[in-house]
C-alpha cells in the first residue's frame, strides 16, 4: 500500500470556523488550510475539502479529474443493493445460501462491498480500512448513512487499520473473509480504467502482502475465503486452488472452502 508523508497532504477550508475541517486535519496530522483559494504548495499532492457535508479528496497533480467521494447513495448504486439478493454473484460467492452470517471484508477500500453485504439483514458485517486517506471518505460516507435514518439496523463495523493486525489482536470468529486487493493493471486488460479508479489505485498502491493476507485469512475463516478479481487474471493464490468461482463479465469471485 502507498503511505503518504503528511506535507503532501492539506485539508482546505474557506471559513476559519470550520470545525470539521480543523478536526479532520488534526486527525491525519497534516496542514489545515483556511482561506477563499486552495493552496499552492508545491509539494502537496492531496487536497481534502467539505462541501456540503461531502468529504471530497482532489488529486492536485491531477487537476482535471473530479474528486474523490464517496456516496452509498448515488443512483445506480442505490438501486443495486435495493435489488440485491441471495442470488447475486457476490451473495452466492458470500455463501449466505450456506449459512454464512458473519463476514470480514479484509480490504475495505471504498467500502461499496461492505455497504452492499451490509444491506442484507441475514449478514453481521466488519470491515477494515488501513489507508487513512480512504478511512476518512468511508467514515464520512457511513456518518451521511447514520444521519439519514435510513439504515438504523444494519450492522456495519469498520476498524481502521491493518486486517492482519485486527485478526492478531482480537480474537473474533468470521464464517467467510473476503478479500479484494488492489493491483496494478494486468497485461491482459486493454481498457484503461476509469479516472477515479486510476486515483484510487494512485493514492492506495498496490497490495504487495496480498498473499500474507490471504494466509492469515484463510487460518482464521470458519467456513471460506473469497478473493475479488478481474475476469482476466490469474487466481490470487493457486495453492489451495480456488474450490469454486462465480464470474460476471468483468469480475470472477474465486472461493476457498475451508477443508
């Protein structure tokens, strides 16, 4: 994963009484900067900023592109996981049809995943994040869910830090963990990816433990493993072969049974 030095990150606020803002550069320990135009440091590489209560996160060495944020609301998505249901390939790779209940998704990201496993009341849900960039968008995404009333029930638990860690330290019991690691593009995908996808991959890196994960994933699964992949790559780990893959058109779920 990418770790960033903290002078290459700010938080911009326009309004010195930005209580928000000021809390959230306190957070991450980097420059709360409080004025009408964003600043021009020149080694700042990350600019965070509220409006109206969205967090977005803009590239400055990418000016062009539109922010990061994160909205478990936006159309299309919403409509998703309205419609989910046990016959979905990511539900049938979760195996909530074989009486799969609690799940870790070991590699938040942007936590569309968790939200949609989430949503589906058979499913306890825990997730972690260890990119602290990342964190902040999914906790302010999931503090506009809380706000919304729309969600009271639904257990969504995030941990912010590294999975391996949470596992070593907590001695919680998951039926299935569930795996999506960040990649460079594969040499058999042609199309470029989409601009904030070429942001997330920019600020998060690659998973170069991946394989460390899926160790300590599959030891502490009670019931399997699954990892998220292209439809063109290669399964993350060839020893154990995958027992069992549910593919779509762009995506293949690969799942390791515990024996």
């Amino acid at each position: 994963m990418s770790s960033l030095p903290t002078n290459q990150i700010a938080v911009w606020s326009e309004n010195a009484l930005d209580s928000d803002g000021y809390k959230l550069a306190k957070r991450l320990g980097c420059i709360h900067h409080i004025g009408e135009d964003p600043p021009t440091n020149e080694d700042l590489r990350w600019l965070f900023y509220f409006d109206n209560f969205y967090l977005y996160l803009h590239s400055l060495e990418h000016p062009d592109y539109k922010p990061i944020y994160i909205d478990y609301f936006a159309k299309d998505f919403a409509k998703r996981w309205r419609s989910l249901g046990r016959n979905d390939l990511l539900m049938k790779a979760i195996g909530t049809k074989k009486g799969v209940r609690t799940v870790l998704d070991a590699t938040c990201g942007m936590g569309y995943d968790a939200f949609l496993m989430a949503t589906q009341s058979e499913l306890d849900v825990t997730t972690c994040e260890r990119n602290p960039l990342i964190a902040e968008l999914v906790n302010n995404a999931l503090l506009r869910v809380k706000e919304s009333a729309r969600f009271e029930d639904f257990p969504l638990y995030i941990h912010y830090g590294d999975t391996k860690d949470f596992l070593n330290e907590y001695d919680f019991s998951f039926d299935a963990i569930y795996l999506d690691p960040m990649f460079s593009k594969s040499a058999n995908e042609t199309a470029k990816p989409k601009k904030e996808m070429f942001l997330f991959r920019e600020l998060l890196g690659d998973d170069l433990d991946a394989g460390e994960l899926f160790a300590t994933a599959y030891e502490r699964a009670n019931k399997r493993v699954i990892v998220k992949r292209s439809d063109k790559s290669r399964p993350l780990v060839e020893v154990p072969a995958p027992d069992i893959s549910f593919s779509g058109n762009t995506i293949r779920y690969d799942v390791y049974l515990k024996k």
